[in-house]
C-alpha cells in the first residue's frame, strides 16, 4: 500500500466536531430543528458551558463562547469558505423546508461527466458554513497525485 494511504494514526472515524458559539441556546434550536442533531449527555466534569449532540454518526460539540462579541462577524454565504457538509435525501424537500424556515441560503449545482452535484449552502447561527448535497451522486475515486489538488474539492 502506497504511503499516502496508509493510516499511521489507526484512525477508525470522525468522532464529533467542535464549534464556539455566540448563544449555546440558538446553536442547540439550530442543530436540533434545522439540521436533526439530539442532545447526548455531556460529563459533568466540564467547567465550561456546552452540549454535545449527536445524529448521522456524527458528534457535534457546542461550546460557549467567553466572549461572544469578539467572536468573528459572519460574513456572506461563500461556498468556498471553511464548511461541513451534510449528505441528504432530496434537495428539492431540504430547499422548500429551508425556504419555510427563512434561512438564507446559495443554490450551486456541479457536473463531472454527465453526472450533477446540487448543493444548497446557509450559515448556523454563528456563521459557520453549512452544506447541504446530493454528493454521493458522485463516485470516490483515488485520484492520482497531481489531481488530488486540483480536481473537484468540496
């Protein structure tokens, strides 16, 4: 096996992603009733406000900010910006139920032969870019070591 797929760290999966929040009550409403996320409990030992959620395999862990007005201002809807990328059913359901809920969000849609990748991208309530796709249209395969930074990147 060639070294740039090894795995020298044994990992097995993601875990959970972490992210500081101006209001840990509108991010929890957010994760839970837009993007499907459920509380999980969190140790008591933590001396710091927070909440773990948990859905789709993955952990998202929202912290407190101890200073939410120094937090970064949120900008416009970049889909080249730092994001995560949510896997969904049917784009067509996540628009209409993004529209219902008044979030702003940028359509983009991508061909790679013949094959389309629609995305639909909105910020959580700190500005965090969230993606919402139909990815899996799209086969993964290895690509050689020149592409792998050029090629398709999402």
């Amino acid at each position: 096996m060639k070294e740039s797929m090894s795995n020298p760290l044994r990992i097995k999966s993601l875990n959970h992603i972490s992210f500081v929040c101006r209001s840990l009550q509108k991010s929890l409403d957010f994760y839970q009733n837009v993007l499907g996320f459920f509380p999980i409990r969190r140790p008591h030992s933590f001396d710091f406000d927070g909440s773990w959620l948990f859905n789709y395999g993955v952990g998202i862990h929202l912290l407190q900010s101890d200073d939410p007005e120094d937090m970064p201002k949120i900008g416009q809807i970049n889909p080249k910006d730092n994001h995560i990328s949510f896997q969904c059913e049917i784009m067509a359901a996540v628009e209409k139920k993004l529209t219902e809920m008044k979030i702003e969000y940028v359509k983009s849609r991508v061909e790679e032969d013949g094959i389309y990748v629609d995305q639909l991208f909105f910020h959580d309530p700190d500005g965090l870019m969230i993606e919402i796709c139909n990815c899996d249209n799209l086969p993964v395969i290895p690509a050689a070591r020149e592409e792998a930074t050029s090629s398709w990147s999402s």
